[in-house]
C-alpha cells in the first residue's frame, strides 16, 4: 500500500507560539523535504503579554543551539531565580519558589525530609533558605550555575524575563534562516475535506494556501483547532476564576530583580515582571468578584504608590481557563493559546508551547492524510498519543496552581472565601492527600513541577505533612541539624561573592537601547 509522504506544514499565526513552532520544526525537518510556511496577519495583533519563563525555556534555546547572550541580548532580558509570592496567605506574609535544587540529600535521604524532622524539633530556617536560587534573589547577584562547578551555586537554576514582542520577531529570524516561508495575510475562510481534515486556508487577498498538516496558533480565537475542527473547550473556571488582566509597563527600576513577583489581591494578584529596559506590571483578576475599573484601580495605584512611571496606557486582556479537548483533531494541531490557557501564576504558557512543538515532532505524521485509509488511521493513532501527552502536561500545571489558591487560607474577600471552600479536581485531592501524609509527591513522569517545587509551595504556604518520612529517624539528631546548618552557611558565604544581577547583565547581554 503506498502513502503518500507529508510534504506541506502551514502554521497559521505569528505570535510567540507560532514562530517558536515554526523554529523548533525548522530546525527538525530539516533535510526531509518538508516544507514549513507561516501566514501571520498584519492587521490582527497579536497578544503581546508573556514575559515570565522557566528553566526549560532557556534548554529550548540551548536545543536550537542559540547563544544565551545574544538571545537575551536581543530580547533585552533579564535572569530569573523563582518567584517571590507576597500575601497570599495575608499581609506580610511571603515566600519564595526557586528553581534549582533546595538543600543536598543526606545519606540518601531527601533533603526535605531532613529539614521536616529538624523542623519539627527546632523551627530553623525556612525551606526557601537552603536554595542557591533563594540567596541569590535575597541579594539580587547571579552568576550562571554552570560556570560555578563544585561550589552551592551549581545547583542553581534559572528562566528568563523576556520582551514578549521581540520574543517572536527572534524565533522568526531563526526560522526563516533554516527555511521556513513567511508570508503576510488575513484568513478569512478554511476550506475542509469530506472527512472533516483541513484542506486549505483562503486569504482575503484572494491567496488559497493549501497543505497537508495544519497548525493553529492564531491565538484565543482558535481559528482552526476551535472553529473549523471544532475541539470543544473545556473550561477550568471553577478551579481557577480569574479571567481578566489588566497590563501595562513602567519605567524600569535602577535595580534590577531577578525573580518574578505575584502579588496577592482581593479578587486576584498583581505580576511585576523586570526586562533591561521596563518592568513589565499587570493585574490577573476575577472579574466575578471585582469589576474592571476596581482592578484597574489596584494596579494604577500600588505603582503610584512606589512612584513608577507609565510608559504606556494599560490594556484589558480577557481570557478562558482551560483547555480544548482534543489539541490535535483531523490534521490540526493547536498550540498555544489556540489549544488552551492556564492563568500565568507560574510562567507557563510557552513552556506548553514547547512541548506542544516537540511532542509533536515525536509523534509527527510523516504521511500524508488524504491518501490512503491506512494513513488516516496512522493519523489517528499518533493524535491520540500526542492528545494523551499534552493533556497529562495541561492537567499536571492546572492542579499545581489551583494548588496555590486552596492553600491560601485568607478569608477578607469574597474570592479567598470562594478559593479555600472550592472543590477540587479529584487529581489535586488526591495529589494534596497523599502529600499531607509525609510530604510525598506522586510520581507521574516528566512533571513540570517535581518535589523542590511542591515542598517550597507547601512549606511557604505554611502546609506542613503530619510526619516527616520514618525512614530518616536512622539519621542521629545533631548529624542533621548540623548538616542542614553547614549547607546554609556555605550558601550565605558563598553568594556575597557573586556579582549583582544588573552588573552581570551588562557584562554578559546588556541591550544598549
Ligand atoms: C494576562 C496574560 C499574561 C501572560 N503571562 C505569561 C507569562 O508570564 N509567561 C508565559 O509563558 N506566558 C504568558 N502568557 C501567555 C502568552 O502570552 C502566550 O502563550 C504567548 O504569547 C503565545 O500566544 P500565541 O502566539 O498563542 O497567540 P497570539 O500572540 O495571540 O498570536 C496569534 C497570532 O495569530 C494571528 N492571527 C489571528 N487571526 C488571524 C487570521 N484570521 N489570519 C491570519 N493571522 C491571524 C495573529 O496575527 C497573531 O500573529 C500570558 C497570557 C496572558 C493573557
């Protein structure tokens, strides 16, 4: 039986999903004699917010083999250590979820079980305070981990704040470069086969840009994913109510953080996000529990209250919670917000962006749809394992966020009141169970969000497991208080010796704009 060989990608879209895709394909398919095409519009913006990483973003680069320097350098970015969550569990209340690793195992017993036993002995320091990532914050230095073998910083990690606008014009760069097709123009109709597949894509110029596999990163309108292939929505909302966000940017401050902070409110929290030459601010709100003028209100004056300038006007973003049910359906696969939105608590979003791109180099359909019957089960087969993959990922995320609102026992607003009586998912309660017994994270794989993250969530929002793990009563008393105290003064001498984050950004990418 003969199949006939994909030859034509289309994407559809020029955002930061679109042209990330259209890269991580490029550089793929490289050689296979498929061909990669992007149709963006000139009128339709595109959302022009995503700002905030993690880690893996910057391993994407380093995959595609783009020089660090120069991508932050073009991008105007600035390093990032975790975020710093403030008031979420009431006034003066904060902690600090870092990347990298919190403290060292002892004798092979986890670190965070160590620190729960000396915990429940003699409160100490915070779990927050036995990562490398915490201490460089608290001092606002950096040095890149990987520089730094055999010392506490090597076990560090970092992401990166990105401009999100020059975010898509550098993957572009790089994706025209290996050969992927731009062209400029407006959908206006999407023609199907019988089967229900996608055919081609009519521009309003009059163009009809036909292909074999279609991709959809035209944004929350979800143009082929949504409308043509109709992939029902299925919304989170009851788990994760805001829907809103205003955004808007100030001047950037002298110093530079090198950490995101989330800023809890009455119906919702507030981002400060630092790049090179602005600081990125914005307000993600519940709009069934504050109206727009009261959230804008918020943002416009916690910056007054610090004296920043504004250097635009804000705009109003409205979103949906969740996700289609099928992100690839016929020949179509949508990624980005054309597949679904989890709220941007954690930086997310285009880290499901890039393992939408590489799942589906995995499970890429290399024959084409229309040809034979054989091939439209191939198809099928391979939608079914990539829809598998990306929804564990999109299921895995939301549960660690709603984590972050049902821990929260505030109870001044309407909103807290309605995040800490909510039912869960049956996976959170689950997860949240089995957690509280001794600190256990159930093991699922390539989880976004492995035990450092769960603990520092936990621990900062006061969520202690009854018990620590039996197992590390083997260990002498003094043996871990002493262990634990060495790793944290090797931490607070080792970090005063690193240069300030905004001296390193001028050595190493600063943009000179
Ligand atoms: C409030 C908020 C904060 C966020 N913060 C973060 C964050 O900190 N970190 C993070 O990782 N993510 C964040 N995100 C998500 C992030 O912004 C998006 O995931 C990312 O920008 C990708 O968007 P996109 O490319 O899918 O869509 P868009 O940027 O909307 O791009 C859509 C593209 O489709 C094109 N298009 C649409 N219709 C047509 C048509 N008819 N014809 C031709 N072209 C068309 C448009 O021109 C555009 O090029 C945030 C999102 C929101 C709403």
């Amino acid at each position: 039986m003969s199949q006939q060989a994909m030859q034509q990608v289309l994407i559809m879209g020029g955002g930061s999903s679109g042209w990330m895709t259209a890269a991580v394909l490029a550089k793929h398919l490289q050689g296979t004699g498929i061909s990669v095409t992007l149709v963006e519009s000139a009128q339709i913006g595109t959302i022009g917010v995503g700002e905030s990483t993690v880690p893996p973003f910057v391993q994407l680069l380093h995959h595609l083999n783009i020089p660090l320097a120069d991508f932050m350098k073009q991008t105007q970015s600035t390093f990032k250590l975790g975020i710093d969550f403030v008031n979420w569990q009431g006034p003066e209340h904060s902690y600090f979820h870092p990347f990298g690793a919190v403290g060292i195992n002892l004798n092979h017993h986890e670190f965070f079980q160590c620190w729960l036993r000396q915990q429940q002995a003699q409160p100490g320091p915070a779990y927050e305070a036995y990562s490398p990532c915490w201490h460089m914050a608290q001092q606002q230095r950096f040095f890149l981990p990987s520089d730094a073998p055999d010392t506490p910083i090597a076990s560090a990690d970092f992401a990166l704040h990105v401009d999100a606008s020059r975010v898509a014009g550098y993957f572009k760069d790089y994706a025209c470069r290996l050969g992927v097709c731009a062209l400029t123009g407006d959908v206006c109709e999407v023609n199907t086969h019988a089967s229900g597949a996608l055919a081609s894509l009519q521009l309003q110029d009059g163009r009809v840009l036909t292909a074999d596999f279609f991709i959809d990163c035209s944004g929350f309108a979800s143009r082929l994913l949504g409308q043509a292939c109709d992939s029902q929505f299925e919304h989170w909302n009851q788990w994760l109510p805001c829907d809103r966000a205003w955004a808007m940017a100030t001047a950037a401050p002298s110093d530079l953080p090198n950490y995101t902070q989330a800023i809890a409110e009455q119906a919702g929290w507030r981002w400060r996000i630092p790049l090179q030459q602005r600081l990125g601010q914005g307000h993600v709100f519940a709009s069934g529990f504050v109206d727009e003028e009261q959230a804008l209100d918020t943002l416009l004056s916690a910056a007054a209250q610090r004296g920043e300038e504004l250097l635009n006007a804000p705009r109003l973003l409205r979103f949906q919670t969740g996700m289609r049910k099928q992100l690839w359906r016929h020949n179509c696969v949508g990624i980005g917000l054309a597949g679904g939105f989890i709220e941007p608590l954690e930086s997310t979003a285009l880290h499901l962006v890039v393992r939408g791109a590489l799942f589906l180099l995995r499970y890429f359909p290399h024959s084409s749809h229309n040809t034979a019957d054989r091939a439209l089960t191939d198809m099928a087969i391979l939608a079914q394992e990539y829809n598998r993959a990306m929804t564990r990922d999109y299921e895995e995320i939301r549960d660690f966020i709603i984590l972050h609102y049902c821990l929260s026992r505030r109870d001044d607003s309407d909103f807290w009141r309605y995040c800490g009586a909510m039912p869960l998912p049956d996976s959170l309660s689950e997860k949240l169970a089995l957690y509280r017994l001794r600190g256990i994270r159930r093991h699922t794989g390539d989880d976004l969000f492995g035990d450092s993250s769960w603990h520092a969530v936990c621990a900062g929002m006061g969520e202690l497991p009854v018990a620590c793990d039996p197992l590390v009563h083997s260990l002498a008393g003094e043996q871990v208080e002493q262990a634990l105290e060495r790793y944290h003064q090797q931490l607070s001498q080792a970090v005063p010796r690193l240069p300030s984050h905004s001296e390193f950004l001028q050595r190493f990418c600063w943009h000179a704009d």
